[in-house]
C-alpha cells in the first residue's frame, strides 16, 4: 500500500476504536450460543441495515424446514436457523466471499465477567465470542464503514456470508449456502480461526463408533456369558497399533510454530483417538453389550474412503484373531481443506497479513477441521483461514475469552489492506 494511503489508513482505524467496539458489543449482547441457538433470527436482522448502509444488498436466509430436519435438527436445537448474505458489486472483474459464523459456544463456567456483555480490561476486550468469531465481524463492518466513508472501492465485488452452527455441526448454514449455489466468488477468505498463521490446510474428520457385543449372565458365573466390555478392552488394545501407524503419516502443509514447540511436529498429521466408552448394566451383570467411539482426523492428501477402508480391514482382523463379535459405523464430519500456497490469493491475503500486523504471518496447517472446506470443496475457491483472536491466550471456548483490541484494529487494516 502506498505510504500515504497507509497513513490515513492507521489514523482512521485509531479513530474507529469506539465504533469497533460498539459493534463487537452489540454483536456479543445477542447470545447465539448453540445449542439451542435460537437467537439467529435477531442477528441477522441487527446486521442487515448496518450492511446496507455501506452499500450492500441483503438477504436473510433461513433453512428451509425439510433440509433443517433432515441434516441438522436435534432436541437442543431451537429456533429459526437463520443466515445472512450480503453483496456487494462494485463492477470489478473478480469477486471475493468473506465468511464467517456468527453462533459461538455456550458460556460454560468460571467466567470472572458476565460473558455476554464486553468487558474492556487494560488492552483487551472479553466476551463470549470475541475471539471467536465475533471480533472478525466487527472488523469487517468498520472495514467496511471506513472504506465507504473514505470512498475506498474495493477491488474486488464482495459477497459476505455470516452463518449458523457451525460451533456444533454437522450441517452448518455455510454447507446449506454451499448446496445451494450461494457461495460466489473466485476467492475465499475465512474470518473463523484464530491469528496464529493462515491456515490454508487443515485436516477431514471421520466420527466413528464400535459396538462390542457380549452376552449378560450372573455375574458370579462369568464363563457362562461373553464380557462385553472386557472384550472392548482387547479391541481398544489393538487399536494402539492402528492409531500408531496412522499417526505415523504426515502432511506436507506445517504446523504452526506454537504447535512445533509444544509438540515437536512440523507437519500436520493424522489423528486417531478412542473419546468414549460406554458399556455395563449393574455390578452383577455380565455386560452384554459396550460401545467404543472416537475420532480420526484425516490429512488432506489421505482420501476418506481408503480411511474406512483401512479401519474396516483392521477390525476385520481383531474380529478373526480374537473372535469377538462388533460392528463399525463411521459418520464423516467435514472434509479436509488444502490450497497451494504459491496461489496467488494465497500470497496477497498473507501480505496484507504481513503489513497489517506488522510481522510475517506463516501460512500454516491445523489438525482441526473448518465447515469452510465442506463448502470450498463445492465452489473450489483457493481458500485462506485467518482469524482475530490470539492461538496463545485468546482462550476461545473457554472462560474468560478475549480479544486484544490492537489484534481488532490491525484485522481492520488487514482487510481494508486487501480489499482496496
Ligand atoms: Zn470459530
């Protein structure tokens, strides 16, 4: 950006504290935790004039009933699953979709503010959601408002998509607009995650469950049934060897360096765990039946139908070797993400990154997964992750989550950076 323009820019965002908070804050005062989010409809309906007043044409969506019940509703759930999308079409050439989700996690416990107000403590912001991924919608909205007070055209024509449950899957708004067609652009910028590095890799998941069957009978006289849950062990023990050569396998994209201290791994890997356990009917009963489940995060250069494929043959084996009687179900989550990091999206995101915050920012790979490669497996869109809250002490999800307003400003420049 040239020297001048920078100038006015940084001066600009300075003057924009107020604003930038007075947004994060009406944002955080409307509680969209999920489940049961129910407060979608609000909003989306609190945004809309703010889109519109720098511009933009806006349309709220919610999902249809039929597509809700049939992939996403459960018994916590609550209230219309409402989503905005907003554009922009300042007759450029190319056009970007910005995303993020506007649901956040419940509160939970230990919270030493009221977690849907925002707090201001020495330099930073706390509320649920300001790290994620509220303090990214805020940004964006005083992006834009400088941008259209400065009369800055953005280069690109925009389409903004804010969306539901993501938080809790498995069928978010954004796979919905994915579905549909909604999702324009030739590039993608995903406001979700934090501001470690830009996350253009991150893993697929598979949820999976094994049902171990035994057969009940007094307990006092075991060797007449089949110990369910005793078998399970031996299954769970077995698995070590699964979980040891999966997690063997690595993928060219790295890790963050926080990750690389913490762990030691440079690259992203495969991940394979047992999460839960469940089995037994009373003390005395020989447990008929006990259920195994967990997960595995696959690379994106691992194909998730070799992944069952390679995790059937291995049950098989523990079936024959042991004679235990069990059934898999697998239940694929979303779908990894990878985009070339010599895209030429890829290097403009990650300099106006650079010039924003003032350091080079790594393009990295997060072991976790994103609704946003559900959707960029539709649109094929090069795709980068960035995020305002910090990876370190942002404690998003947990009590107590904050934001540095320096972070909330630079995201600012960032995006004024890009887009103009
Ligand atoms: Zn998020």
């Amino acid at each position: 950006m040239e020297e001048r323009k920078a100038e006015i820019l940084a001066k600009s965002v300075e003057r924009r504290e107020n604003e930038l908070i007075g947004y994060l804050n009406e944002l955080v005062r409307i509680p969209t935790f999920v489940p049961p989010g129910k407060n979608y409809a609000r909003i989306v309906d609190m945004l809309i004039p703010v889109f519109v007043d720098f511009g933009f044409q806006c349309e709220r969506i919610d999902m249809p009933e039929d597509v809700y019940e049939a992939k996403q509703k459960n018994d916590d759930l609550r209230g219309a699953r409402a989503n905005l999308i907003a554009t922009k079409d300042t007759g450029a050439d190319e056009s970007v979709l910005i995303y993020t989700h506007l649901d956040v996690v419940p509160a939970g416990e230990g919270w030493n503010s009221p977690p849907f107000e925002t707090v201001i403590k020495k330099d930073r912001v706390y509320g649920r959601g300001v790290a994620d991924s509220k303090g990214s919608v805020a940004s964006l909205l005083t992006a834009l408002s400088l941008m259209y007070e400065q009369n800055w055209d953005s280069k690109y024509n925009l389409t903004v998509a804010l969306t539901t449950d993501e938080e809790i899957g498995p069928y978010s708004g954004l796979c919905y607009f994915a579905d549909e067609g909604l999702l324009r652009g030739d590039y993608c910028l995903c406001m979700d995650g934090d501001n470690e590095g830009i996350a253009i890799a991150t893993n697929g998941v598979l949820n999976w469950e094994i049902r171990v069957q035994g057969k009940s009978c007094h307990s006092s006289i075991p060797f007449m049934g089949v110990n369910a849950i005793e078998a399970a062990e031996v299954v769970m023990s077995e698995l070590e060897d699964v979980k040891k050569k999966v997690e063997l396998r690595e993928s060219k994209a790295p890790c963050g360096s926080y990750m690389t201290d913490i762990s030691g791994q440079e690259h992203i890997k495969p991940v394979f765990n047992v999460t839960m356990i469940n089995g037994g009917v009373k003390e005395n009963i020989i447990p008929p039946s006990c259920t195994l489940r967990g997960d595995r995060r696959y690379i994106p250069e691992e194909d998730v139908s070799d992944v069952i494929k390679e995790f059937e043959d291995a049950l098989e084996a523990i079936k024959r070797k042991h004679g235990i009687e069990l059934e898999l179900h697998s239940k694929p989550g979303y779908p990894p993400m990878f985009t070339e990091p010599d895209t030429e999206w890829v290097i403009e995101v990650q300099e106006a990154v650079s010039e924003a915050f003032g350091v080079a920012k790594a393009l990295i790979g997060v072991q976790g997964g994103l609704d946003v490669a559900y959707a960029v497996q539709k649109t094929n869109q090069p795709v980068c992750a960035f995020g305002v809250g910090s990876f370190l002490d942002g404690n998003a999800h947990g009590a107590d989550e904050n934001v540095r307003i320096r972070d909330l400003k630079d995201y600012v420049k960032f995006l004024v950076g890009l887009l103009t």
